[in-house]
C-alpha cells in the first residue's frame, strides 16, 4: 500500500492511495489493514515512536498475508513501513 499526495488538490487535504499485491488476497490483505481502525491507529502509533507528530504526505507499508489452498486471504499482519515525504 502506498499514499502519495494529490498535487492537483492545492490544501494538502487529499491524497491518492495505491493498494496493490502479488495476488487478490494481498490487495485484499491490504485493503483490510487500510480499512481498519485498530491497524491505523498501531501505524499512527509506529509514525509518533518514529518522530512523526502527523500521518506523513507519503509513505509505504507492506502487510504480509496467509492464504488458503484456494488462495482466499486467511490472515494480514503489519511487516514493515517507509516514509517517503515527511
């Protein structure tokens, strides 16, 4: 998952989310951690213990997924994140 900004809205206020996976069940993946409000605040909290007092204009989060035989997303977890404008 990657939030970029939208350059064309000129307050700031809006940005452009890329969700994306090697297979349906890791956009799924993705789209559920980004949905879910217990995930966002874990990752606002990694944002403040990495010094960050706002969500950045732009970062990356990678969630790795499990899947079943049949390739439905089984379970998510966080794995790592990057910002790349602060």
């Amino acid at each position: 998952m990657t939030v970029l900004p939208n350059d064309a809205n000129s307050d700031g206020a809006h940005s452009i989310v890329v969700l994306s996976g090697l297979t349906s069940a890791g956009i799924h993946g993705a789209a559920t951690f980004f949905t879910s409000g217990n995930d966002l605040k874990n990752l606002a909290e990694r944002f403040r213990r990495d010094g960050f007092n706002r969500w950045p204009r732009s970062f990356q989060v990678v969630v790795r997924c499990r899947t079943s035989d049949d390739s439905q997303l089984l379970s998510y977890v966080y794995e790592t994140h990057e910002v790349l404008i602060k």
